[in-house]
C-alpha cells in the first residue's frame, strides 16, 4: 500500500463503523461494462479490484505531456461513459492536458430510490483507493477528485478530514445538494471538514435541492479559506448545451489549484 493512502484509510476504517452494509448491484454494473466494452472509442477500459470486488474504469490518457490526473465519479445509477457532464469531461480533459480516470461508483437498480443509496457509501472509499493506487504506479499524483450529483457526495465524503499532501490535491463537486442530516450523503457536512482546495460548482437552473443548499454549502464550505463556489449562468443539473462551458470551468480549476 502507498504510504500516502494510510493516513486516508484510517479515517475511513472509523467512520464507516456506523454506516450499515451496502450492496451494490452487480448484474447492473455488468451490463453497463459489457456495453462500455463493446462501444469504448477514446480511453482503455481498465478493471481496478476493491478487496474482493472488481469494478470498471476508463483510463483516458492526457495528450501531450501530462499536466496531472483527474478521478471522475458519476451520478446516480448511471455509469463511467455517461454522457452528460462525465463524458465531457472524460475526453476533453485529456486534450487539455489532463489524464482522466473514469469510476463505475456503486448502483441500485434503476427504481431505487436515493435513500436507498446511503449504505453504498461504504463502498465508495476502497473504490477511490483503488484508482489512485492505479494512477500512483503511473506516477500520476497528486490528483484532482471530481464528481456529479450523488458523485459528488461520495467524493466531498471521502474526503472529510483530509488535509493537504495526501494523493488527493483536491475537491471538484458538481451539482451538489444532498440530505441535511449531518450524515454520510450531507454535502454541506463535508465541505466544512474538508481542507482541501474545494470547488462548488452548479448551474443556474439546476435541481431545486442543489440551488435551495447554495447558502448552506457556502457557509460550511467557507470555513476553508481554499473554498469556491461557481454558478454557471444557463445551466441546467447535467450542463446540456454548456458542456464547453462545463469543461473550461474544471480546466481553469485545475491550472490554478492543483500542484505540479
């Protein structure tokens, strides 16, 4: 194990003692991978194991020489490939400079409800692990951890406590709103534990629950001096007609926050 990972883990080991068991389906995981097998154009398909899991993701090599490492986590029950705000992001990051990996993050079947989603959460920390063990033995960090919607909770979560020098140089999390309970999936929650430099970043009509939290997220995320929040004018939860304008949003991020 990478010695920059240990201190990482061991905040995960203890948090998620109170988070019951998840269980991500894998028949549906499966399906999404025999499709993104069969149709890939840009970027390799690369399996990452987890413990005992094995799950997909889409390495999408930088052009160029490298400006850094970029690890992309998906919506709700959706998957790498997406085509809305991940695969933009997927592809045009690399043309900019920038390697990107693409996770399969855990699934329900498709009338679950989110709720449902919250004991997933336990699966989510050996997932990041994993991909950046995977980009470590590239020589590919630091890296940038961004996310989309449920994506973006996952990673803000992963990321509560987690300071400065680890793997992680920081936070992009797009669209997000989540539950105001003070738990797992509470996107405001983490944006005040994390001291990271953190990117908050929502269209102008986005969901109801992303705009109706801009205040709380902003007042929690605000206790990090290295905390922004965006709205891009136009847009809408999956940035359609904005993906260019979604793209240099990151990239900008990125050149002016992340290390080399």
């Amino acid at each position: 194990m990478h010695a920059h990972l240990k201190p990482l883990l061991t905040i995960f080991m203890l948090s998620l003692i109170a988070l019951p068991s998840a269980a991500s389906d894998k028949a549906k995981e499966k399906r999404w991978a025999d499709q993104i097998v069969d149709q890939l154009i840009e970027g390799e398909v690369e399996w990452l194991e987890a413990g005992d899991d094995r799950f997909l993701a889409i390495l999408t090599e930088a052009e160029g020489e490298p400006r850094g490492s970029v690890i992309l986590m998906h919506g709700m029950g959706v998957h790498p490939n997406w085509p809305q705000v991940i695969y933009p992001l997927r592809t045009e990051l690399p043309r900019l400079g920038w390697t990107t990996l693409s996770l399969q993050m855990p699934v329900l079947p498709n009338d679950a409800e989110a709720e449902a989603y919250v004991p997933l959460f336990a699966e989510v920390p050996v997932r990041i692990d994993a991909a950046l063990a995977f980009l470590a033995e590239r020589d590919q960090l630091p890296t940038s951890l961004v996310g989309h919607s449920l994506g973006a909770y996952m990673g803000a979560y992963y990321l509560r406590g987690a300071r400065p020098g680890g793997a992680v140089s920081d936070f992009i999390g797009i669209g997000m709103s989540g539950r105001t309970d003070g738990g797992v999936a509470d996107a405001a929650t983490s944006l005040a534990q994390i001291e990271l430099p953190a990117l908050d970043l929502y269209g102008e009509h986005d969901m109801d629950d992303v705009l109706a939290g801009i205040d709380r997220r902003f007042a929690a995320g605000s206790r990090n001096p290295e905390y922004s929040q965006q709205k891009l004018p136009g847009a809408n939860h999956f940035f359609d007609g904005y993906e260019a304008d979604l793209v240099t949003r990151v990239f900008d991020w990125l050149e002016a926050n992340v290390p080399r």
